[in-house]
C-alpha cells in the first residue's frame, strides 16, 4: 500500500511541476480574425505600440517591425514619425494618406495579473543504513518523510495585439489577446508573443510567407 501511495504521489507531483513549469511559454487566446478578407495580404504597415515608456515603444515596434519585414512586408514603426509621443488617431489617418500605409499593427500592454496554483504535498520512504554493535552487522531502516504542500504564485503579462487594414475606411481584420507565464526578461517576451503571433498572420494570408 505504501508503495502504490508513493507512486500515486510521484505522478501528482510530476502533473503539478509540468503545470509550473511546461507551460512557460507565451499562448494566445480569444484570437479572432474576419472570415470574409481572403488573401488580402499586407504589404506596408505601419507599427504603433502603444507605451508610456519611449524606451520600451521603441524595442517593441522594432521587434514587430523586424519579424514582419522577414515576411517581406514593408514596416515603419511610429516612432519613427512620431518621436517625441504616441501619435493620436488624427496623426495616424495623416500618416496612412502620406505613406500610403496598407494596414497597422497595434500592440498594446494590459495590466499583469497574479495566478496562485496549490502544489500538494507528498510522502517519501528513505532508507537508513545503520551499524549495530550487538548483532556485529549493517541493518538496513526506513522511515518515511512529509513534503508539504505549497502555493506557487506566478505572474502572467497580458497584452492585446491587433491588425486592421486601411482600405474602406479601416477595418480591423485580426486581433488576440497574448498571456506569458513569468517571462524571464522584454527580450524573452518579445520573442515568444512574436512567434506566436506571426505564423498566425502568415497561415491566415494576412502577410507573405518568409522570404527567402
């Protein structure tokens, strides 16, 4: 009976750590995109990331702005036109007309938010080998250890990123909502919503696919 427990207990712990730890990778959920633009594909976009920190605006509109070139679309980020602040909507249509953009990417940050997943205890048996001066012979004890239950808190980044085209008047053709499990660092993060984002665009024909 011991036994089977600690079997029982070593799967439960073995789920829990794949839970923790499998999962630290960005996924996208409530990804939506309108079923009636077939193969309408983006060739010039402009990028908006929507940060109160310049620095930050900067790193992620020239990641995004990286990714899509591979893909042979021509990509500006806005703080190329727009150094000093985040343009506004006004500033944006001006933008769309002067450089005959075909569609914009937004990327915005929501607030993070804090997950506590309980990871259940579970019981060992050790083994202790022991001298006994009386019987002149090693004999072998065991004793079994506790390994308490604990609760891992662990903070999920959240952001939104959409894609519209500027033809008829604008229409948003793609959107979804990015959640990442303790990103390790921006650089981290970038990459893994980039990765998940991008192939998602290319598959859905709303850009080309890599370029040679």
């Amino acid at each position: 009976m011991n036994l089977f427990r600690q079997v029982v207990c070593a799967c439960v712990l073995c789920c829990s750590m794949i839970l923790l730890f499998g999962c630290a990778s960005t996924t996208l959920v409530d990804v939506w995109h309108d079923p009636s633009i077939q193969n309408q594909k983006l060739t010039n976009m402009l990028v908006v990331s929507i940060r109160n920190n310049a620095r930050n605006r900067r790193m992620w509109e020239d990641a995004f702005v990286s990714a899509l070139v591979l893909h042979g679309v021509t990509a500006t980020p806005s703080y190329r036109l727009f150094p000093d602040a985040l343009p506004d909507t006004d500033q944006i249509m001006i933008a769309i007309q002067s450089n005959k953009f075909d569609g914009i990417l937004v990327d915005r940050r929501l607030p993070t938010i804090k997950n506590a997943t309980y990871v259940p205890g579970y019981q060992t048996t050790e083994q202790e080998v022991r001298y006994s001066p009386f019987s002149k012979e090693y004999r072998t004890f065991y004793h079994e250890v506790e390994h308490p239950g604990y609760i891992d808190t662990q903070r999920i980044a959240i952001q939104e990123i959409s894609v519209s085209t500027t033809k008829e008047g604008g229409q948003m053709i793609w959107s979804a909502e990015s959640r990442t499990i303790d990103p390790s660092s921006q650089t981290a993060l970038q990459k893994d919503i980039i990765n998940n984002v991008i192939p998602d665009l290319t598959k859905l024909g709303i850009i080309d696919q890599v370029r040679k």
